[in-house]
C-alpha cells in the first residue's frame, strides 16, 4: 500500500472507533510487517495465534516459533536456526517473496541474547511476563530479563507498539522499556484498553465480550482456560495494533487453534479428564495447576519432572508448588540429557518430600491413570507435544499425548 492510502486508512479506521489507544502501526514498505512476542511462557501460542488472526482477516502470513516455520501456504517445516544474525533477515524476505505480508516471531530469549534480530525491524512487539528460567544461560535472573528486554529496547521500532499483559511478572519493566524507545504502550487484559469481559463457559468455549476502548464486540475462545484466552487476547492486541479492525479479529478468534500440548485435554473417559501441558518452570507450573483446578470436582493428579541441563535452581521451587497445588504429585523423569536422572529428582524432592517417585515416564502415567477417579483430573507436565525423550546422547522416542491417550482408552 502506498504512504497515502496508507494514511488515509490508518485516519478512517482511528475516526471508526473514535480515535483509540489501537491506532494501528504504520505498515513498513518494501517488507512485511514484523510482530514479535518474547515472555516466559505463552509465546508459542501468541506467536501462532497472532499468524493464525492475521490469515483469517485476509492477510498473507507466515510464523517462526517452537513448533517450526509456518509459510503462507500453511506448510510446517523444521526451523533449523543457525546461530547467524542472516538467519532471520534471510527467512523474512524469503517469505516476502513468496508473498507474505507479515511474519509472526517468537523470540526465544536465546535469539535475543545471541543478536539474531540485530538485523530485524519489528512493528509490533509483545510481552507474556518475565519469570525464572535459563539460570544456567544467563547465570542470573537479572541478566535473564535485560536479555528479554532487548526485544522493546533495541528491534521495536521507535514508532512502534507494544502490548503488554496487566498483572503480568515484571511488567515494569517493559513499560519502562518502552517509554524509553519512544513507542506506543498498549496494555491488555484486566483494567487494560483491550479486555474481555463476561466470559462464560459454553460448550467447551469461552463465551463473551471483546473491549476495545468504548467498543464492544462478541468473541467465542476456542478454550475454558484462563492462561490460554490471556495469550490469545495478547495475540488479538497484536493484530489489532499492526492494523486489523476489531470486529474482524473478534470472529477471527472463534477460529483459532491452540498449539498442541499447551492445556490439552487428550481424554475425557468415566469421570476422568486427561490434559498434557509444556509447563517447565515455577511460573508455569502454577498457571497450570490453577487453571486445572478450578476444572476439577475431584483430585488433581500430577506427573512431571524437571529438565536436565537447566536452571537447577527451580528444580526445588517447582516440587513445592507441585505439593501446594496438587493432590497427588507423581514425580517422574522429564528429559534428563547427559544429567544423573536420580539427581534431578532428588533435587525436586527437596520441595516435594511426599511425591511418589516413579522414574520411568511410561509408567508413571500409567499409574496416575490407574489411580484417577470420576471428577479426578491427570495433569502430565513439562514436555507437552514433544515426541521424544532426550537421555544422554540418545533421543528415545517418547510422546506424553500418545500414552496418556493409551492408558485413558485401555
């Protein structure tokens, strides 16, 4: 689109809905847009979502994220990143060239660190909240967040947007980030200019209204888990602020597909719901069993583990939310790469002194499944829709979704 059109489009649509905080990005010429989500957890289904909303309101997008590169025909492929600053700047024009109009990025914490978006301008930039992971990386929590922070400080443009989520951990600092790039805040959820309101539960949707500013429209969230809609309102934000009219996003979000193994519910059978879920440090662990929970008449059963090779220090701090928040806490091997299994556990069991310990993954899903009962939830944490284990140098094949699905049909 030309400057002029452009302008006039950006005025029509501020004059439309009356001149809101969602005055949209101007779109770059001569590349795609770029909106990029950083966080803890949730950036998965941001990314995807945000690539997901702009497809269905017509435009050409592609997607970088965990699960690998989506194209604009909708082709998944794997994303072998090489640790290169060409590496994304020659990804974003070869989807230009194949027409895409905008590119949805999850920015690992890793990329940002290493400078692989040194070369990339970013219109939109996203924030799911900053907590505790990749100690081992980053030697210090500090260090962890000023790495996460260079998505606001140095790749959004100084004319650009950022959302943030309110309430979310160190939101302070994004806020204070972006005031000193220069660019637009928006904030989204509770308080915020972009929220939902009077979500009720139907059908296994979230039923209710989508607030932008003084404007209202329905909105039907393919989830009833809180965690899940906050991310896809973030992903909403995002579109709305690169320029899709609210009324568009919100039938576009009935449309969306959450990531595979983010509070996935593999079964429901006699009384008992099944749900697999990548929850791998303290932050997420908590949402996870939270959002659980409140969906549970019974008892929460939990199988999970902690990584080898990572951040040891939030081994203990997960195994005591883990006896806080569930029931039953079985505690099993997660993927231990070139670590002693049995020190992992020890070292989670310092916070989880009453899990039963079953080292073999297999079977202790098998029995949590074994011991559920009607109105009971299995709750299977840490490596979500990953189908292999990493032990040693070996990659075992290993899906939690496939077991869980087994035992809960035997």
């Amino acid at each position: 689109m030309e400057g002029t059109d452009q302008h006039n489009t950006v005025l029509a649509y501020a004059l439309e809905y009356g001149g809101l905080l969602i005055r949209p990005v101007i779109r770059p010429q001569g590349r795609p847009l770029i909106s990029a989500v950083t966080g803890t957890n949730g950036k998965t289904t941001v990314a995807s979502a945000t690539m997901q909303l702009m497809n269905r309101i017509g435009w050409r997008a592609a997607c970088y994220d965990s699960m690998g590169v989506t194209d604009v025909h909708g082709v998944l492929r794997e994303a072998n990143t090489y640790r290169s600053p060409d590496y994304f700047p020659e990804l974003i024009d070869r989807e230009f060239r194949t027409g895409a109009e905008a590119v949805s990025i999850e920015a690992f914490v890793g990329i940002l660190a290493d400078g692989l978006l040194d070369r990339v301008e970013v219109d939109v930039a996203v924030s799911t909240g900053f907590e505790r992971d990749h100690l081992d990386v980053h030697g210090s929590i500090e260090a962890y967040w000023r790495a996460k922070l260079r998505l606001f400080e140095e790749h959004l443009r100084p004319d650009g947007v950022a959302l943030i989520l309110s309430g979310s951990a160190q939101s302070e600092l994004v806020r204070e980030a972006v005031r000193r790039r220069g660019a637009r805040l928006v904030v989204v959820g509770d308080g915020g200019e972009v929220r939902l309101t009077e979500l009720v539960e139907v059908a296994g949707s979230l039923v209710g209204q989508l607030v932008v500013g003084g404007n209202q429209f329905d909105v039907s969230l393919p989830t009833v888990h809180p965690v899940v809609a906050n991310n896809l309102l973030l992903a909403a934000g995002a579109v709305m602020s690169a320029g899709g009219s609210p009324d568009e996003v919100a039938d576009a979000l009935t449309t969306v597909v959450p990531p595979p193994g983010r509070l996935e519910v593999i079964a429901e059978q006699n009384g008992v719901t099944a749900i697999v879920d990548t929850a791998h440090n303290p932050g997420a662990l908590r949402a996870a069993l939270q959002s659980v929970r409140t969906r549970t008449r019974g008892r929460v059963i939990l199988v999970f583990g902690a990584g080898g090779e990572s951040d040891r220090g939030k081994r203990p701090d997960m195994g005591a939310l883990a006896e806080e928040l569930a029931d039953i806490v079985i505690l099993t091997d997660d993927n231990p790469r070139r670590e002693l299994p049995q020190q992992i556990r020890r070292e989670v069991r310092i916070g989880a002194p009453n899990s039963i310990e079953i080292p073999d993954r297999r079977d202790a899903i098998r029995m949590a499944v074994w011991a559920a009962r009607p109105g009971d939830s299995v709750l299977v944490a840490g490596r979500g829709d990953e189908r292999f284990q990493l032990l040693a140098a070996r990659r075992v094949p290993l899906d939690d979704r496939e077991i869980l699905q087994e035992e809960m049909t035997r």
